[in-house]
C-alpha cells in the first residue's frame, strides 16, 4: 500500500538557513509523490511533484526534492529560508488512479 | 481566474445535527474530490467525482456522510447527525481530469470548510 512519513512535526530554521524537510514512502509501484505547501487560513498548493522522470525535480518558490529510490526518500530543500517561507508542508503519494496520501505534516518556522 | 472556493469557511453546529458544506470548483474542471484533515493530520480523502458520478467513494467514514455532484460542478458534502469526531477542515479539489495511467493533472484545493460540532 502506498503511504508516507514525514520525519518531524516542526522544524524550525534562521532565516537564510538550508531548509530540509524529510519525506519517506513505501510503494508498491513506481511512486508519484508531491510536496504541498499550506499557508495558514489557505487551501494546498503544490510545491513539485515527481512523476519518473528526472529525480531530482524543481518547484516553485526556490525548492527542490530528490528522489532516492535506494532510501525509499523524497525530502524537501531550499538553500536559504526566507521569512514567507514559514507554512505546513504535506508530502503526498498517488494512490491508486485518484487518491492522495498524505503525510502528517511539517511545521516549518523561520527565525529572524 | 477564480479558484475552487467552499462556503461557508466556519460552520459550528451541535452534536445530532444535519449540516451541508459547498464546493464550487474551478470552471471547466470535471474532477472534484473531498478531503478531511483533522488537527495536526494530513488531509485524508473522502470522495472522488468523474463528471456526476461519484467514481470513488471509498474515504467516506460511515454512512453519515454523503455527497452530491448533481449537474457535474458544484458539489456539497452532506453529514447527518454529527458527532464531535466528526470535527475537521474539509478541503475541496478540482483537476482538469482524474489522474490515470501515467497522466497527473494538478488538483487545486479551495480554503477548506471548518466544522466544529460541539
């Protein structure tokens, strides 16, 4: 069954910082998995997403996530936080034709 | 253009009542799905509609919950008898079309419906 785990509820980094936020799955098939962010009283967007094409993929705002199949890993970075950075972000996976999965979520906070 | 909006954004309502929450999509967009996200979890998924139909509905908890696409836009989430679990931000999508085979269309998600049920 496909699933994911975030690895830390909150991170919280200076601003200008790298941003790293942890994202695991387990898939049974070739995964598709997303990074969403959301700001608060917002609805989701999505940040990237990979779909078996290049591994390392770019996304808006100046983040970027590598897929490793070898650790079953899709983390999340940025290599200077800034302030408006400062949101919950879900790591998903396509499960079956329709469906995301979610992770639980990581808050992220930027220091000053 | 407009994005997918959902009304109303705040909803408190007693235990054992009936509430309906809205979702208008974005214009053209013939999937729609329904997520909950309860505090400090991810959402989870309720329901999927292809068009009218509904082509998933295999996220809903019980049959208290029930929705609607009748003329294949706008989409309401019905919850009969409510229960304090029942406490949640339900998130609304759309995409241009379900995600198959190797196809992935974005879903966008409107602001969420907060249902407190007291």
């Amino acid at each position: 069954a496909q699933s994911v785990t975030q690895l830390g509820s909150h991170v919280s980094v200076s601003e200008g910082a790298l941003v790293l936020l942890r994202c695991n799955y387990s898939s049974s098939v070739p995964p598709y998995l997303f990074w969403y962010v959301q700001y608060p009283n917002q609805g989701l967007q999505l940040l990237l997403k990979y779909t078996s094409a290049a591994t390392l993929v770019k996304g808006i705002n100046g983040f970027e996530a590598e897929f490793k199949k070898s650790e079953t890993s899709f983390h999340l970075t940025k290599p200077s936080a800034h302030m408006s950075d400062a949101a919950e972000y879900f790591c998903a996976v396509r499960k079956g034709a329709q469906k995301l999965v979610f992770g639980q979520g990581t808050r992220l906070t930027i220091n000053p | 253009g407009a994005g997918v909006s959902q009304t109303p954004s705040n909803k408190v309502t007693e235990k054992g009542k009936y509430v309906e929450l809205r979702c208008d999509p974005i214009s053209g967009h013939t999937a729609l799905y329904w997520y909950r996200q309860s505090l400090g979890q991810g959402p989870e998924f309720l329901i999927y509609f292809q068009g009218t139909g509904a082509a998933d509905d295999s996220g809903l908890p019980n049959d208290r919950f029930f929705a609607v696409r009748p003329e294949g836009s706008v989409s309401t989430l019905k919850i009969q008898r409510t229960e304090r679990g029942d406490s949640a931000v339900y998130l609304c999508a759309s995409s241009s079309r379900g995600m198959s085979g190797g196809a992935y269309n974005e879903q966008f998600f409107g602001p969420g419906t907060r249902l407190t049920v007291l």
